[in-house]
C-alpha cells in the first residue's frame, strides 16, 4: 500500500463503516486515479470533503423514498 493510499485510507475513516464495507475500495480508486504519480500526499480539497462528508450518510441525508435505508453518500448540503 502506497503512502497516499494509506492517507486517503484514514481520511475514509469519518464515514460509517457499513458505508465503507461497500464502497472503500471504489473510493480509493477514484481518488488514487485523480491524483498525480508520485503524489504522497492527499489533495488539500480532497481531504476537506472527506472530513466534511463524512458523516453525510448516517446523520445528515434524507433516505429516498421507496428505498428503505438508502442514504445519499454525495449529498454536501447542509439541511
């Protein structure tokens, strides 16, 4: 495990853990693939919306409607 994936790999830790069990290693992707070779270091923006997403799923987003237990991972406004 590279030292960026490692830093992306604690950055994830603020979301849920049944959140991660589905979508970590799709998560490490996307973000692993948009960064730079060489890069050890998680994009300054990157790191922000983890931290401030993180908690998106269990606490903040409404659950869609006919979808019991669905919650929105991407949803970033606060209502």
């Amino acid at each position: 495990m590279s030292p960026l994936e490692a830093r992306y790999r604690r950055l994830l830790a603020a979301y849920p853990r049944d959140h991660r069990a589905r979508h970590e290693e799709e998560m490490i992707g996307v973000l692993l693939a948009g960064a730079r070779f060489g890069r050890t270091r998680p994009y300054s923006i990157d790191a922000a919306r983890c931290a401030s997403t993180g908690g998106e799923p269990s606490v903040r987003s409404p659950r869609r409607p006919g979808v019991p237990g669905w919650r929105s991972p991407w949803r970033c406004g606060r209502s």
